[in-house]
C-alpha cells in the first residue's frame, strides 16, 4: 500500500500567500517528484529531485530532497488562483526501482 | 508528441459487465501502470507492466486484468468481480535510467460509472 504520509489535506488561502506541503516516508526512497492535477484529468509532472539535499525551482514553485531521504516538500510563492488543484507526492524507494509510491495529496484552493 | 492516450474519457458499465480501459503510448517506454483514484484519495496501484508479455499485480488487483502484448499498449479489463468499481483511472508509462525521463507520464484518465 501507500508509504507516503503528505501533508496537508487541503488548503484554504488567499491569493498571493505562500503555501507549503511536506511528504514523509518510513523507506529510504532515491528520487522524488511532485505532481499537480487539475480536476478530470490526468497529474502532470511539475518537479523531480534526485540526490539528498538538492533545492530545485520552477518559477514560483521549488520543492527539496530532505536530507535523511525520507522526506521531501513543496513551495508554491505568490500563489495565484490557477494554482488551484490537488498536489502529489510520489518517491522511488532504493530497493525498488520498479514503481513509484504516491501520497494521498493536499488540495489547494486558492481565494481571489 | 510523443504521450500517453486513454479512451474513453467517459465509461458506463451496467452491473455484471466487463469493460475495457484503452491505454496506449508513443513515447517507447518500458514500463506502463494503471491506477485508480477515488475521490478525495490518492493513487492506488492496480497492475503494472516492466516489459512486453509480462505484468504483476499491484496493491489492488483483485476484480482487474491486464495483458501486454505490445509496448505501445496496456489495456484494463474491469471484470464484474470488481465489486465497486466506479472511480478515475489512470494509466502512466516510464522508462528506468533513461535521460530526461522524470518520473511517469500519465494520461488523462477514464472515469467509470456503474449504472
């Protein structure tokens, strides 16, 4: 089943605040993405990371490997309304590279 | 493009039918996975596939079936074992090591109701 605790469920926030989730694991996990998907469709890839500790951005988004490999979060600045949908966690766990295992999402609403 | 096609968007079974959930793929990856999502939760593995005539068994596979036998497509059969099966489906496909491959790509899912 899932291994990924994310956090948290949902968000209610104004626009132009910043927001941020986390994701948790128990496994050891070597790659980490960050997912968003908007309602009826399908997630799209937003950010990947690699190695322990790498920071990377994209524009108002940047998400961090947690140092332990366990764990990992998401920031989203300034955000605006088309920020609204629900966000995913998934990890690579190093003993099995076959498949990725999600979290359970944060929906984030934003408010004009 | 290159990407993941799911049809139908939209799928209505009536108790006791088997459906079948399209999922086909352009992009030469190896590994293709199908997952559902009920509302409000996350993604729960189904079944998925490392290479061409060869799949396992994901967390919830009971009352689903699958076959590989092309890289390009996966199929999901629905069975009417599947005692609740209206939910959003979505399929992804991905390929280990290569450069530039981040993660899965997915479609754009199949919702399916029972009437």
């Amino acid at each position: 089943g899932q291994q990924l605790n994310q956090s948290p469920q949902s968000m209610f926030i104004q626009e132009g605040e910043d927001v941020s989730m986390n994701c948790t694991s128990s496994s050891i996990f070597n790659t980490w993405l960050w997912y968003k998907q908007e309602p009826g469709e399908g997630p799209v890839l937003l950010i990947a990371l690699y190695k322990a500790g790498e920071l990377t951005s994209n524009g108002r988004l940047t998400a961090q490997f947690g140092i332990t490999r366990k764990d990992s979060f998401l920031n989203i600045s300034a955000s605006i309304p088309s920020d609204v949908g629900i966000y995913f966690c998934a990890g690579q766990r190093i003993d099995n590279f076959n498949k990725f295992y999600f979290g359970s999402g944060t929906k984030l609403n934003v408010k004009p | 493009d290159g990407g993941i096609t799911q049809s139908p968007k939209y799928l209505f079974r009536k108790e006791g039918q088997n459906v079948t959930l399209s999922c086909e793929q352009n992009l030469n990856h190896d590994a293709m996975y199908w997952y559902r999502q009920d509302p409000g939760q996350g993604l729960r593995l189904i079944y998925y596939s490392q290479i061409v005539n060869d799949f396992q068994k994901g967390d919830i596979a009971e009352g689903y079936s699958v076959s590989r036998e092309k890289k390009e497509s996966f199929p999901l059969t629905v069975t009417s074992a599947q005692k609740n099966p209206t939910a959003f489906y979505l399929c992804a496909s991905w390929s280990a090591g290569r450069t530039g491959d981040y993660g899965y790509t997915f479609g754009s899912g199949t919702r399916l109701t029972v009437v």
